[in-house]
C-alpha cells in the first residue's frame, strides 16, 4: 500500500470567462501534462446573479470532453444538434464535443441567486478527437450515493467506487469522479488505481491531504487527548491538490468536515495543439478547425 504524496496544493485563481462569468479557475491554459488527460477546472460558485448571468454564449468545441456538475441552481443549455435542456442541483452533463459540436452554456442560478456548479475538460487521444459528438445528462437522482460507518459519503458519478457505478459511461479518459463529504474529524483513506493521475478539490470545510510519513507545508500542532499530534496545512475552500504516484490519498477532515471532488484519469500521453474550446494534437489540425469554422463546415 502506497499513500499518494500532495505534489502540490494551490488556490484556484479568479478568471472571467464566456460572456463575463466571474469564476475560480483550479488548472488550465497551463502545462496540459501536469494533469493528463484533464486539461481544465473551473469552480463556477458564485451568489450574485450580476456575475455569472451573460453565461457562455454560442462557441464551439472539437477534440474534448466536458463535465459539468451543478451543486445549486440550473445551467440552461442548448446546441448545434439540437438539443436543449436545464441541469439542475446534483445533475451531471458529460459532453463528448469530438469531431464538433456549437453549444451554449447559461447559468440561471436559484432562488436566492446562487449558481453553484463546476466544469472539467478532460481530453481525447488522436483516436477519438473527431468522434461523433455525443451528450449524457444524467439526473441527480441516478446518481448512487454511499455512506460508510464513520459517515463518510461518496456520490459516484463516473467510475467503479466502493462497489459501485457511476452512470456516465463510455468516456476515453477512463475518468473516476467522486463527489467526497468526509466528517470533523474523520481520517479515510480512498483507493486510487495506481495508472491514474490523480487531484482533489476542496470546496466545503477543510481536510489535511497527505502521508503521515512525508509531511509537506507548514505543520499546525494540536492537542488531542493529551497527545501532541500534527495536522498539516489544511486545505481550504477553492483549494486544488495535486496527488504523485500510489494507490490511495487520504484526508484528515478538520473541524468542519471536509467535502471535495477526487477526480483522476488515465493519461494520453500524445502532443497537445490547445487554441480556446479546441483541443487537438497539431497546430495543422488546430487551423483546419479554424477554416472550418469560418467557411461553416465545422459541423459534420
Ligand atoms: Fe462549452
């Protein structure tokens, strides 16, 4: 059994984006190798209607998938082949944009104007850049939720977890996404396939990620029934961890309890051509989108 070491934790970055959507971008636009075969992460939590309402207007998408999760609020969206629905709390869109696809993305927000969700771009190999385009709206309640004994709960939306599957099927990355709420307190440890590049992020309460045996930051120290025991840095809401190499992470939760997206892949390892919302392998194929688009045969 090898614990994952924390490479690295740092605070997703404020970013505007589509129309001026104000949101926190974890990773992207960076190093595609460091998180192969995700390529972006943005955390698009956001209370005032202002800041998100002009939304992602029409804009393509070639050689990626999207997935986008929403926590509070609904994401109204439509697209190029014609279809058009709303994501509500807990709903999951998995967008495999292939060969292409011309959609829209509108935040709508709830009631009390929150707009809560997050969207990862995860990337195709060569193979399957110009596949058919192709969307799975899952609902939340076909999601399977686990509760352990310690009250640990897991909702499962891509991969095999605890014996259990995710809904969303068929993606290239081999992705597993988990949706974690661990408990004050609570240490867990979380199998990880050691093939997998491997991240959290943190967005409710905060947890100390890493090997008892490798301690990484600063180390904070606390009393615990007359034993001196030490926490390391905890990550905090809107954090980002970067896992190494092994089988499992595991997370101590601090008082709050901590909730966090686990997410890991298995990589692609091919050259990476990134212009905007396309991702291909060479700068030739990034320009032939570019024609494609202004001559109108980007839709196949
Ligand atoms: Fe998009």
């Amino acid at each position: 059994m090898s614990i994952r070491p924390v490479l690295e934790q740092r605070a997703a970055t404020p970013t505007l984006e589509g129309a001026g959507v104000h949101l926190h971008r974890a990773f992207g636009f960076q190093d595609p190798t460091e998180l192969d075969p995700f390529l972006l992460f943005d955390d698009f939590r956001n209370d005032d209607p202002a800041r998100y309402t002009a939304g992602f207007p029409w804009h393509p998408h070639r050689g990626i998938e999207t997935i986008t999760y929403v926590l509070a609020g609904t994401v109204a969206h439509g697209d190029s082949l014609g279809n058009q629905g709303s994501l509500g709390a807990g709903d999951v869109q998995w967008m495999t944009a292939g060969s292409g696809i011309l959609h829209q993305e509108m935040p709508r927000g709830n009631a009390q104007g929150q707009m809560h969700g997050f969207q990862l771009w995860a990337n195709l190999p060569a193979a399957q850049k110009m596949t058919t385009p192709r969307y799975q709206d899952v609902k939340s309640s076909d999601i399977p939720e686990i509760t352990d004994d310690d009250g640990t709960r897991v909702r499962v939306i891509v991969g095999d977890f605890w014996g259990q599957r995710g809904p969303v099927d068929g993606i290239a990355a081999d992705p597993q996404y988990l949706d974690i709420w661990v408990p004050a307190g609570v240490k867990k440890s979380l199998p990880v396939d050691t093939y997998r590049r491997s991240f959290a992020y943190v967005f409710e309460g905060a947890g100390a990620f890493a090997d008892a045996s490798k301690p990484t930051g600063v180390l904070l120290e606390k009393e615990v029934a007359g034993q001196e025991v030490h926490i390391r840095d905890l990550s905090g809401d809107r954090t980002l961890i970067r896992f190494g190499t092994g089988d499992r992470v595991t997370v101590q939760a601090g008082e709050d309890g901590v909730r966090f997206l686990l997410i890991s892949g298995a990589p692609i390892q091919e050259p990476v051509a990134w212009h905007g919302p396309i991702v291909m392998n060479t700068k030739d194929e990034l320009r032939q989108a570019m024609r494609e688009l202004r001559d109108g045969s980007f839709i196949k």
